[in-house]
C-alpha cells in the first residue's frame, strides 16, 4: 500500500505539470484498486491493511487538485481534452472509493433478517447494525484517511461537473455505513449541502435527487437523532426540504 500511495502521488505531480499521458495510466491504478484485495499471507493483515489509509489519501490529493490553466481564450484544443479527461478521472476515483466502501456490504445486507424476525427478536444481532458499529476493513480504512472531509470539500463548493458531484454523492453514501465515517459527515453539516441537490434540481426524480435522498438516509439510519436533530435545527434544510414534499404531496 505505501507503494501504491507512493505511484499515486507521482502520477499527481506529473498531471500538475500536464503530462497528459498519466490520465490513461492513471485510470489503469483505479481498475486495479478496484479489485478485491486477497492476502496471499496471513501477516497481510498486520502489514498491509494498516497502510491503507495512506492509499485513500493519496486519492484525495488527486481529487481535490485543480490543474492551473490560463485563460480560457488562450487554451489549446490539447489543453481542453486534457481537462476534460481529467475531470472523467476524478469521477472514477470517487467511483473506486464507492467501490472499495461497498466492498463485502452487499453479502452483510443479504444476511439481514426480514422485518417480520426483527419484530419477533428483536435487532441486537442484526449484521447491518454490526456493520454500522464495527464496519468493514476497507471502511475502517476510510475512517482513518481524509476521505469524509475530502468528498465534503467538494459537494459543499459545488464546483466541478454535474457527474463529479454525483459520484461525489454516491460516494459519501456508501462511506457513511460505518458509524464512525458517519458522525464525521454529520459534524460537517452535509446535511444541508446534500439537501441543496433538491433545490438544484426541479425535478425531483432526477438521479442526482435521488442519490442525495440515498446518502440522507444512511446518515440517519447510521448515526440516528443526531442526524435528524441536525436537519431540524437548520432552517435552510427544513425550508429546502419542504417545497420537494409539497411537490410530492
């Protein structure tokens, strides 16, 4: 993992001095992180696995970075296909996060009981709420990295394309399963940064509505009156939410 980070943050120097080669070797490091990581050794666990926060934050430092350009008049048809792929290259590295937090929480999902067994027994060994508690060895990883402040910086300039910031949002709901990553994205305030998605979209079945409405939920879902406690309190949420339910209703 030190070496992934490593190659990572020199791909990050070379795109800052626009070698626009790297944007294809890049993409070729995310499709590989995006494979499952299996130990060949039982001292992976102890060796590898702990550095793995080092991984997620040189990804960060590739998302967060805007390449310096002159002005727009004076870019070369190079330049703006550069950027452009660059932007594309952004989207995966939110993506490959998604991934990595999604990583073994689909077979957790399928072992949870019926609503019907948790009525009878109740929830105290229920795997998603073990899940929520204890989290998953790529989430724990993300827990420890800049990855929650990182995906927040993002949403909350707005800046960027319109497929940046969705995969934004589909990134920071699938890190917010594990309560820890959570209550970092409730202290944040993204709340109201993810309810600004419904005003900034008329339609309230849009994708990126309701992507939003996803994360909102496992916010909720996961750190619980705290979240709601906090939406409640903020008058720009309650004000922002209450013309999509008039819509609905």
């Amino acid at each position: 993992m030190p070496q992934v980070a490593r190659v990572l943050e020199l791909v990050h120097g070379k795109l800052l001095n626009k070698n626009y080669e790297m944007i294809e070797a890049l993409l070729s490091i995310l499709d590989v992180l995006k494979v499952p990581f299996v130990k060949e050794l039982a001292s992976d666990e102890l060796s590898q696995v702990p550095n793995m926060p080092m991984a997620f934050n040189a990804l960060c430092l590739l998302l967060k970075t805007d390449i310096p350009i002159q002005l727009e008049a004076d870019i070369s048809i190079e330049e703006s296909e550069f950027l452009m792929q660059f932007d594309q290259a952004k989207c995966e590295i939110a993506n490959t996060i998604s991934v990595l937090a999604s990583e073994g929480v689909e077979e957790i999902k399928e072992q949870e009981a019926s609503i019907e067994d948790k009525m009878l027994y109740g929830t105290a060994s229920s795997p998603m709420k073990r899940l929520y508690e204890k989290g998953t060895r790529n989430l724990i990883a993300i827990s420890k990295s800049e990855v929650p402040e990182s995906l927040v910086g993002i949403l909350a300039s707005g800046a960027g394309p319109k497929d940046l910031l969705i995969s934004v949002i589909e990134a920071i709901g699938s890190t917010a399963l594990f309560t820890k990553v959570a209550e970092r994205y409730a202290y944040m305030g993204v709340m109201k940064d993810l309810v600004r998605i419904f005003t900034d979209n008329p339609d309230f079945r849009s994708y990126s509505v309701s992507i939003a409405m996803d994360a909102i939920w496992n916010l909720v879902e996961v750190v619980g009156q705290t979240a709601i406690h906090s939406m409640a309190t903020d008058q720009t949420v309650v004000v922002a939410l209450r013309k999509p339910f008039e819509n609905v209703i």
